[in-house]
C-alpha cells in the first residue's frame, strides 16, 4: 500500500504535476480567455464588436464618399461659373505705361465676341483716322473700329479670331479670358504674344460711350484671313 502511493505521487517530467491528477489536467480548458474566467461571453463580445465594425464601416465609405461629391460639385460649379462669366461690356485699354487709352465695347453676336473703339483718352486731334491701317480701313476713323473679331469660346478662352490694333495697323491672332473685373487680351504672330490687361468701366450710363452702326466698320474685314 506504501509503495501504491508513492507511485501514484512520481511526478511527470513534462507535465510537472502528479501522474495521478492526470485527468483533472486533462480537463484543464486550452483557451486562455476561458482560464481566465472570460469564457464565451468573450467570445460573443468579440464577434458584437466586429459586427458594429462591419457595420461602421460602409457608413463611413458613404460618408466619404457624399464629401467627395459635395466637393466635386463645387469645383466644378466654379468652374462652370468661370466658363461662362460675361465678358460683354465697357472695358478701358491701358497700355504698358499704365495710362489709359481708350474705352472698347465688347460684345457677342452669334455666339462670337466682337469689340469696337467706343472713346479715346489721348488723342491730339478729336476724331483720329486710322493712317497706319492699309486698304478700306486706311484713313478711316479709330472710333468705331473693329479691335475683336469672331473670337469664339473654349475652355473659359476666347480664340479662334483677330485683334486689330489701330496704331500699328496691324491684325493678330487673338485669344481672350476673362479673370474677376480684369479682361485679358492677347495678340500672337507664331509663338510670339503680348498681352494687355483691360479693365472694366465702373457703372454709368452706357450711352456715354454708345457708337452708332454707321459708325462702325465693316465686320468682315479683308485681313481676317491674312492674320497670323
């Protein structure tokens, strides 16, 4: 009977324990959240968490996602506003110097934008003629001249046209775009350009600066297709 029970006390190398409490080791639970005294409610806490994360989630995705539109809509209304911002209207020339030299009235028919001599600031004499233009303009008088013609609109500019300045006599090709209260003008002849920077005429009435039609010359001019 001794020797039974020192049998039934030789320890186990591995396990470190008693032989004999072999079967309350084996029922020893294997999950440490269950030692621990956690169990399954652990378990159903875990996979309640991940189901409001499952859910969370495409919450989120379509939260980001109405930000995402809401921004593209008003980048794009800017823009859209810009494209389509109305370049008609009074605006003063001015030129590198910065003294202001005449007033031109931009306008649009059929969808193309076309600008003529409305009043000059620095004339010596009251009504100038063109000397320097060439053919049915030479001689002619500066107010009322076409200075835009059949400029036509893509992406926010202004191209596809001429500018004529009346103190050279010469046509360019011409783009323009439009930036707040300032409208910009630019001639090219190949790759070179220059630009002017026009402003426009505070309110007032516009018959000030009013140009009858008889005044003006013809659209049609004969150096549209000559323009560089």
């Amino acid at each position: 009977e001794g020797k039974g029970s020192r049998a039934a006390e030789i320890v186990d190398p591995v396990l470190r324990d008693p032989i004999g409490r072999f079967d309350r080791l084996t029922h020893r639970p294997n999950s440490r959240t269950t030692r621990l005294g956690i169990g399954a409610g652990a378990d159903e806490q875990d996979n309640e968490s991940s189901r409001i994360e499952s859910q969370e989630q495409p919450m989120q995705m379509r939260s980001l996602l109405h930000i995402m539109m809401v921004i593209a809509f008003l980048v794009s209304t800017d823009l859209w506003a810009d494209v389509r911002a109305d370049p008609t209207g009074l605006w003063q020339t001015i030129d590198e110097s910065g003294v202001l030299q005449s007033t031109v009235s931009v306008e649009m028919k059929s969808e193309k934008l076309f600008g003529y001599v409305v009043s000059l600031h620095q004339q010596a004499e009251e009504n100038p003629v063109c000397e320097a233009c060439e053919g049915a303009w030479r001689d002619k008088p500066v107010i009322g001249m076409e200075v835009i013609n059949g400029l036509t609109l893509k992406k926010a500019v202004w191209q596809k046209g001429t500018i004529f300045d009346p103190e050279s006599g010469k046509f360019y090709r011409g783009s323009v775009w439009l930036e707040g209260e300032t409208l910009f003008v630019r001639g090219h002849v190949g790759f070179l350009y220059q630009t002017r920077s026009w402003q426009r005429v505070p309110e007032q009435s516009a018959s000030e600066h009013a140009v009858s039609g008889a005044q003006r010359m013809p659209e049609n001019n004969p150096a549209d297709s000559s323009a560089p």
